[in-house]
C-alpha cells in the first residue's frame, strides 16, 4: 500500500552565538526552508528545526571580551538568530536552544545511554582550535594555524579528559556509507568522508575540565568535574528538540520511525555530521540520520566570511535594503548549491536588476496591465505542456538540491512568456477581439503557474502573484535598484 502522510524530518546545523547571525548562515536556513516548503507541497509530514549552539567556550570567551555574562550574550545573539523566521520568511516548526532544560536533560540521558566501554577518561595533550571546537593533528594546520580560522592562535591544552572509543565504529561507517544506508551529498563529499574514514579513526575527547570550560556548559553526568565537549552536546539538539529526554512521540514519529531524516550543513562541519554523529548514535542504540546534504560556503573576495575575519555581512542589512525575496533569491541562484559562492553588491544588484525587476516583475507588470482592459478573464491553458515539464525539472532538481538549475528552471518559462508577449505584440490589438483576450488568457494562466513553481524559493512573490491575478491588479514586484 503507498504510504500517505510521509514523514520529513529536516534540520539546519546550529550555529554559535558568539555575534549575531551572518549571511553565510543565512544560505543554510534559506536551502533548509525551500526543501521544507517543497516537501510540505507534496503532502508530506514535514517538522524544520534550527536553534543556537549556545555552550561553546568561544560564547564564553566573546561575552568576556564584551564586558557581559555568558548569559546575557548567549540570550541576545540567539534572540537576533531567531528573528531570523520573519527576516527571511523562514517556516522551522521548532527553535532549540542548547541552554534550554529540554536539551541538558536530552543530552544528558544521550551520555548514559552510549555503551559503557565507548567512554573512558584519560589525559591528553594538544592542539586546539578554539574557532573550531576541536583539536587538531599537526599535519591539518597551515603555517601554525587552523585552515578554517587563520586569524585565531593554536592553543596547547593539556588535561585529563573523557573520550569516546570512536576507533570501535570505523568498520560500520564505512559500510553504512559505502551502501548508501547514510547517504552523504554531493558525492564529492561522500568521497572526502569515506577518504578520512579509511585513513584509520582516532578517538576523541568528549569532555572539558570544568575551569577551562569556565564552568559554562552540560556537566558530565556523575562527574562535576568536567563538562560535554560542545559537539557531543550540541549534535544531540536533532533528537533533544524532538523530545529524546521523555522519549516523546514526537522524537518516535520523527526520528526513530521517520521516512526522511536530513541534514543540512556547511562543508566545515561534515566530519562532525557524518563520521562523529553517526558513531555515537550507534553506540546510543538509536536510528541514524538517513540524508546528510553538504553545501559549500558563502565567500566575499574569495574569502570564508567568518567572525574572526571580520568580513561578516548581515543578513539583516541586505533584507532592509532590497528586501527578503530579493536575498533569497540571489543566494538560491548566484551560490551553486554544493560549492563555494561569492556574494558581493555588484552581482547582487545585477542579478536583481536583470532577472527580478527586468525579467520576472517586468513580465508580470506587463501582463496585469493588459489585463486590466479585459472585463471577462477567461483562462486559457495554452502553455500547460511548458508548464508541466517545468514542473518535472524543478522536482528533479530540488530533489537533488540543485536549488539554482531550479530556479533556472522557472525562468525559462519568464523568458517563454516575453518571447510570446514580443511575438504577439497584444497592445496593438483591440481588447474586445478574440485574439486579445486568447493571448492574454494565456498569459495569466502562464504567470499564475510560475507564481505556484516560485512558492518554495520566493513564497511572498508567489503570494503576491497569485493575488494580484486574482484581483485582476497590477503592481511593481520589483522596483529596480540604481
């Protein structure tokens, strides 16, 4: 029997809250919201979490640098993370913060419940980087420090800690991977992982001492001395959010007996998603994540945009300036999916002159303004077989997340209907023949289909689009930028 009500689990990595947000985590959430939109289309059982990883020792270290508690830091950039939802015209369903009780007491529970011979303490000695929360091995460092954060010092730490005996699961991962059971995209990076995995796994400390971590965090169950390494506490927010700790229905409907399980992150963090996370939900005896979709960065000059850098640009200053479709789409189109991205205001302007005011608003401008010499708006489904292939290449590429050769997609249907506005030039006819009101019939039903095919990357144009027909208004989507 096919199955009805298909469950879509999907979740954004959770990001630090040692600055406000940034537009490189704005592409994240964006791609997460489309799929999450998309699949609720289909009729699907669709929950989209995101939240704040809020126990880092670079939180701790940020707010001492402000002149704040840990607190107070960590409860306003997550506020200026969760404001995010009407910036961007975001859907989540859920918002986790890892400083909630819902997640100590998941995280908690997570920790005892991983096999007793998977955790053992003993002393180390190492590099780490405090930008990425890990140590690091010698040979991964470029000139002394970390490749993804340059302008941050290694640290030398040495002190007793927790491990996790990820050594024990290397034969499994690479099984799980190598049949597609844990699904890794693009391949690329399925390739990198699986690379990494037979290189040999080390083992890795899953605990801080207590004063280093400046007493801020999870603290080890039955040992106060120490608190959770930040990524084995802030990877369990998949399931805390869900409700693990009570082992809720939610975490059983979604997690455990879910038809879909996916995450999205950045390239940065994939050995996290796809080598750490897996082990240690295999220890914990619990279902794995079936999909892990790794997209590249959002670069500016080539450059990672980073805090640390200082090249950081606000999702929110873009949103006031041009507004939020006009960002979506310029993140959704000019950053290849699973690649690194420049975003500079010249091409972003470009795009949103050429394809947005020029192109998609023009179009429909146009159309509505002859429209509205029509009384009776009969529509005519003359471009129905231009549409239904548009239709199948979008599916085909948002199920491949190729969110830019979707939206390519669509607007070769734009460029279908100027071509057919140009050829049939319609303001050279009288309203009351025939031939108007075909051609024009045609062309709402053509606007009114590209408004539904927009609706998971450009949801208030898809709105405004579908009103504005019904309505038989015209109105200016995009007013060009000078």
């Amino acid at each position: 029997m096919k199955k009805i009500n298909k469950k879509f689990y999907i979740t954004t990595a959770i990001p630090y809250v040692n600055a406000a947000p940034h537009i490189g985590f704005a592409l994240e959430v964006i791609q997460a919201d489309v799929l999450a939109r998309y699949h609720r289309l289909k009729g699907e059982d669709v929950f989209f979490l995101t939240g704040t990883d809020e126990n880092a020792l670079k939180n701790v270290l940020a707010a001492k640098e402000a002149g704040m508690s840990t607190k107070e830091l960590v409860d306003e950039n997550s506020a200026r993370f969760k404001e995010l939802k009407e910036t961007l015209n975001l859907s989540w369903d859920d918002f986790i913060r890892t400083t909630e009780p819902r997640h100590f007491l998941g995280a908690q529970k997570f920790w005892l419940s991983c096999k007793k011979e998977d955790i053992y303490k003993k002393k180390y000695k190492g590099l780490y980087c405090v930008g990425c929360e890990e140590f690091k091995k010698e040979k991964e460092l470029v000139s002394g420090h970390c490749s993804e954060h340059p302008g941050l010092d290694i640290e030398i730490v040495e002190e007793e800690n927790y491990f996790f005996r990820l050594s024990a699961y290397q034969n499994r991962l690479q099984n799980l991977i190598e049949s597609g059971e844990l699904k890794i995209i693009p391949e690329s990076r399925n390739n990198e992982v699986l690379s990494f995995i037979k290189q040999g796994l080390e083992d890795f400390s899953i605990s801080r001492s207590k004063d280093r971590a400046h007493n801020w965090g999870i603290p080890v169950p039955g040992d106060e001395s120490q608190i959770m390494y930040v990524w084995f506490d802030a990877l369990t927010n998949y399931i805390t959010a869900l409700g693990y700790a009570d082992n809720s229905e939610k975490f059983l409907n979604y997690w455990q007996n879910g038809d879909t399980t996916l995450h999205v992150i950045g390239k940065g963090i994939s050995r996290f998603h796809a080598i750490y996370w897996p082990a240690m939900l295999l220890s914990a005896g619990l279902n794995l994540p079936k999909e892990i979709f790794v997209h590249g960065y959002l670069t500016i000059d080539g450059k990672k945009i980073s805090k640390s850098l200082g090249n950081v640009i606000s999702p929110y200053d873009v949103v006031k300036k041009c507004g939020t479709d006009a960002l979506r789409y310029y993140l959704l189109r000019e950053i290849p999916s699973t690649e690194d991205g420049d975003f500079t205001y010249e091409k972003f302007e470009q795009r949103y002159n050429g394809d947005l005011a020029k192109g998609l608003g023009n179009l429909v401008s146009r159309i509505l303004t002859l429209a509205e010499k029509l009384e009776d708006r009969a529509i005519l489904k003359t471009f129905e077989p231009k549409i239904k292939e548009a239709e199948k290449n979008v599916e085909k590429f948002i199920v491949e997340f190729k969110f830019n050769d979707a939206l390519n997609a669509i607007w070769q249907v734009v460029a279908l209907g100027d071509k057919y506005v140009d050829e049939k030039k319609p303001w050279t006819l009288s309203a009351d023949s025939t031939e108007f009101r075909e051609i024009i019939g045609s062309l709402l039903y053509l606007i009114s289909e590209i408004g539904k095919l927009l609706y998971p990357f450009l949801p208030e144009t898809s709105e405004k689009i579908t009103e504005l027909v019904k309505n038989k208004k015209s109105d200016i989507l995009f007013p060009r930028l000078n």
